[in-house]
C-alpha cells in the first residue's frame, strides 16, 4: 500500500471512497533539448526515482502523499492503490518534490533554487532535487486517476573548453537580477509558474570535487534555473579555479529559456580576470548576494 495519510488529514467530508482495484498512474514530462544536435540527448528523459514522493491534494482539504515504492526507472509509474481509493467526483492536484508540511498551503509551494552541487564532469544527478513539477486538475475514471506532470525549471547546460587546471565552479551572470534564488507557486492557479521571493543576477553551481582539465577536454556543468527571458542578452559565464583564478566567456543566448527545456551555452574562448577585479560569487550555498523582492 503505497498511498498514506497525514495524521488527521481527512474530515468527515474529504474521507475518500472506498474502491477495488484503483490504480494511480504517474506520468513526468520529458525536457526537450533546445540544441539541434544530431546525437540525441538521453540525459532528458525523465526517470522516477525509487525515493520520489509526491504530494496529492484534493479540490478541498489537506494535502495527502505517495511514495514511489514501485516504478523506479520510468517516466510513467502506475500503482495499484490496494483498496484506497479517491473521492468520486473531486478533483485532484499534485506537485513534487513532497514537503512535509502538514499546514503547506497549496498556494505557496516553496522553490529554492540555492546551493547547487554537481558530483562529477557532465554529471546532471544533482537536478532532481531542484525539479519543481506540477499537475493540471486529475478526476478519478473508471478506477484510475492520472497525474501528468509539468516541469517549472529549465537547465542551462554549459559546455566548456578550459585551460589546464581544476575547477571549483561555473557562474552564470545576467544584465539583471532574472535568476529566482527562493520563491513559490500557485499549485491551483491557471498556468502556475514561480515566483520569486528572492533573485540574483547570477546563478552558480560549485562542484564536489574540483574538475581537472588536462589538454582541450571538455566538461558539461549544468545549473537549473527558472524560466528566463535572455534572447539577444549578453551574459557572462564565468570559471573560477582551485587557484582562485577566473576566466570569463561571453555569450547572447538566441531564445529565451522555457520551462522543461535544455539550453546550451558553448564556451571555447575564455579571458583571465585579473584577480584586483574580483571573483564570481564563491561558496554560493552558504549565502552570496541577492537583489530585490520580485513578487
């Protein structure tokens, strides 16, 4: 039984009906690469993972929570509920990842997007923690519901070519604070987005252990942002090595960054900082700078 109930969740009206054989499907959005290469791109599709939960809330009432005890290594998990079933005629909405809140207001879903950490060159198992999803209105049929997932964030994905050295961490920055650091969504509104309670001009990822580039290689980082407006923007990517050094890369993105997208950004030229400029933010999990309230 893989569905639970938070501790006094239900009141004499949101108890759910009682059905045989109700199954709940789970189905991910895949993220579609915004680059037109012609290798595909595996790392977009989608995956449950056998730790997800999801939170499930009905037209009125608490939130309840499912967690993925079956279905791991697929984009669409269906579920036998074992007898629990949904309320007939309510109408359900879903998000994920699970906070576990049971006072969450459906309103705020919270989205923080600090302190990114990838393991590894071109390593993107960090991005699930920061995959806000969200579901459309789901009504039970015929002893199913279907919940079909839409991704909030976006990855930029950036390819570089850089001098011999380690490198610490790659650091987006933007004309504008456009980078969402904490902020919401609305689970029930029309088109839910997020919105940011903080921003910044820059967006960071450090890296576990220091990248070594020996020769021309290549490594892949990704940052997971929320949907920005970039087209025909210059924007500074920047490198900063074990050493401290920086070695900045200009680039004007040709479109803007949607939801559930990949966007590529190359970078072969790079120009040393002298280090009297100073550096991109560093150790941007225990703080950094912010601007503005974007509410």
């Amino acid at each position: 039984m893989a569905i639970l109930m938070l501790a006094n969740s239900c009141s004499k009206q949101e108890t759910a009906r009682k059905q045989d054989n109700i199954s709940v499907r789970f189905v991910a959005q895949q993220i579609i690469n915004e680059e037109q290469t012609k290798s595909a791109y595996v790392d977009g599709q989608f995956q449950w993972s056998a730790q997800d939960t999801v939170g499930i809330y009905p037209d009125s009432g608490s939130q309840i929570y499912f967690s993925m005890a079956e279905g791991a290594g697929t984009s669409s998990a269906t579920f036998d509920g074992g007898g629990w079933g949904f309320r007939s005629k309510a109408v359900y909405y879903s998000y994920y990842p699970f906070i576990a809140d049971f006072y969450l207001d459906r309103h705020r879903i919270p989205v923080s997007l600090t302190g990114q950490v990838q393991d590894g060159a071109s390593n993107l198992d960090h991005f699930g923690q920061y995959d806000y999803m969200y579901t459309p209105s789901a009504t039970e049929n015929s002893g199913t519901i279907t919940f079909s997932y839409k991704h909030l964030v976006c990855i930029i994905r950036v390819t570089a070519t850089l001098p011999e050295g380690s490198y610490r961490q790659i650091t987006i920055t933007a004309p504008s604070a456009v980078f969402a650091r904490e902020g919401y969504f609305d689970l029930q509104s029309d088109a839910p987005h997020i919105i940011a309670t903080q921003s910044s001009n820059e967006l960071t990822v450090a890296f576990k252990e220091p990248i070594t580039v020996n020769g021309s290689q290549q490594f892949m980082a990704y940052l997971i942002s929320n949907p920005v407006n970039l087209k025909d923007t210059e924007i500074k990517v920047s490198a900063v090595d074990s050493n401290k050094k920086q070695f900045d890369c200009k680039k004007t993105p040709s479109k803007n960054y949607e939801p559930a997208t990949i966007n590529g950004l190359s970078c072969t030229s790079w120009t040393e900082v002298p280090q009297t400029v100073g550096l991109a933010i560093d150790d941007w999990g225990q703080g950094g700078s912010y601007s503005g309230e974007a509410e």
